[in-house]
C-alpha cells in the first residue's frame, strides 16, 4: 500500500474518533465488531429505544443475521448466541 492511502486511511480513522468523543464523553460508533466476523450496527429509534442490528460479511455482501430492541448496557448472550449460530449457517452454505 503506497503512503497516500496510509495517510488517508489515518486522516479517515482520527476524523471518526473524534466524531464520537464530545466533551468528557465518548460515543460509540455507529457500527462495532463484535469479535469472529459478526458486526453490530446500532440506530436510535424514535420512540427512544435502541436497536441493533447482527450482521456478517459474506461473498461480499452484508448478511443481516439477528435485530432485537436493547433494553440492557451490555448486548445480551442469547442475542450474540443466535447470530452466530446463524453466521455459521450463512458461512455453510
């Protein structure tokens, strides 16, 4: 890779950190690996709650794998458990 595009991706990463780091907080963003090859995506609905959306990468295409409404900090381990047991169903075929 040539030291252009090392710079641009670097100009490119620093511009998303600080996107989401206001003040004393930081936000996550909009879109976070969730380890093995399963992504989270996150979207605020209108009603106030917070959605997620499991998906994978697959022949490169986005495969959606599981949505659900948070209702806890943490993504729960049932939710993480379907969307692998569905990645690896994905990844078979």
């Amino acid at each position: 890779m040539d030291r252009g595009r090392l710079r641009y991706r670097f100009i490119l990463r620093h511009r998303e950190r600080s996107r989401f780091w206001s003040g004393s907080r930081a936000y996550l963003p909009l879109c976070r690996s969730m380890g093995g090859g399963l992504w989270e995506v996150r979207s605020n609905l209108p009603s106030a709650r917070i959605a997620r959306v499991l998906f994978c990468v697959q022949d490169d295409e986005l495969v959606a794998l599981h949505g659900f409404i948070k209702k806890t900090e943490k993504t729960p381990d049932a939710e993480l458990k379907l969307a692998r047991k569905r990645m690896k169903e994905v990844k078979r075929s």
